[in-house]
C-alpha cells in the first residue's frame, strides 16, 4: 500500500466510525456550517487545530501559514478573515503559534532561504527588531526564541485589529475577541499570551473614524 492509500483508509475508517456514534453528524454539516472561532495557527504538523482543542468538523474555521502571521497584503488570510467575521460572524479569533517555532528559529538567524522565504520570514524579523531590548538580555538560544514566538503572537494579534475588517466588527457588533495563544509541543498545553476584548484600544495612526 502507498503511504497516500493508508489515508483514504483510514478516511474511510472514520467516517463510518462518526456515522456509528452519530447518525446525523454529516446530514447536519452538509449545508451549513456555524463555528464559532476564526484560527490562525502554523502550519507545522504537530499544531492541528481540531485536536488539540477537542473540537470537531463545523467548529472552527482554519487558516494556516508559516509562523501564523498577519501581514495587511495577504490576499489569502485577509479573505479568510473577512469571510469569518463578516458572513459566519465569528465570536473569537485565536492566532495560536508554538514553542520551538521553525519560522521564527530560521528568522532569528541569518542564512538566506531564497527570496519568497526569505520576504515572509522578515515580517518575524521586525518583531525581533522592535524587541530587541528585551531579546537580546536572553542568552539562552532556544528561550529567546520562545519569547519572540510569544511576542510575535502577540503583534500578529494586534495586526487583526488595525485592519478595517476588525474595526468595522468592532464597531457594529462588539465582536470578536482577539487571543493570542502558543501551544507547548512539549506537553501539549495551550498558553493564553495576549488578548484584546473587542473594542480594546489601538495606536490612533491605525484608526480608522468613518467605518
Ligand atoms: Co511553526
């Protein structure tokens, strides 16, 4: 058996296995879909937002990219964000990176990864760059990056909220939240890091009056 074969297999083995314990479950899901959270995580396999939240199909809305940033030219994450805020009016937003992050090690270091990479992994290095004071007191390899994974989650947060599509939320709805979080690979535990209630303050240069 090919290694891609074992997939649909055990694909198979599931859905029988969730029509077993719920008869309904995929009626239920087939023509609408109301989760009540946006995610924003790593792409790195060992971070799968269903399970490691013990959340099933229909709860939660993905998207997924290298180190979980939130850059104002993305076309593909400021869809996402629309949709989910917009039209399935998400009640949380969760930017969730991780401990021992690849991105953010390859960013703290100096060896070029070719253009594209190397033009996404610079948006980490400015967040070391405006926390370079309290970085560089780290001596300890592998806790400064750490840190910098919390403080990166922390700034791609607040980058939700200077774009017109939080704010526009905020004002008519009261809502989303914003919460950053880093999951440990460690042991598996999720580390709220940051939060901004919807309505929180924002830098007035990224204010936006007549929305
Ligand atoms: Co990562």
């Amino acid at each position: 058996m090919k290694p891609y074969e074992l997939l649909l297999e055990n694909n198979e083995k599931w859905a029988a296995g969730k029509v077993q314990s719920d008869p309904d479950f995929f009626k239920r899901l087939t023509n609408i879909q109301t989760p009540e959270f946006l995610w924003i995580g790593c792409s790195d396999s060992r971070v799968p937002a269903n399970e490691i939240t013990g959340t099933e199909p229909g709860e939660i809305f993905v998207h997924r990219n290298i180190a979980n940033l939130v850059i104002h030219t993305d076309v593909n994450l400021l869809s996402v964000l629309e949709y989910a805020v917009v039209h399935l009016r998400v009640e949380h937003i969760i930017v969730c990176g991780h401990y021992g992050c690849g991105g953010v090690k390859a960013a703290m270091g100096n060896a070029d990864y070719n253009q594209v990479l190397n033009m996404w992994l610079r948006n980490i290095k400015d967040v070391y760059r405006h926390n370079r004071e309290e970085l560089d007191t780290i001596s300890d390899e592998n806790e400064r990056t750490d840190r910098l994974v919390e403080l990166n989650v922390k700034e791609q947060t607040q980058r939700l909220a200077k774009t017109s599509i939080i704010q526009k939320a905020w004002k008519h709805r009261k809502g989303p939240d914003l919460h950053g979080w880093v999951y440990s690979l460690k042991d598996g535990i999720i580390h709220p890091v940051f939060e901004m209630k919807a309505g929180a303050d924002i830098d007035p240069i990224y204010r936006f009056d007549n929305i």
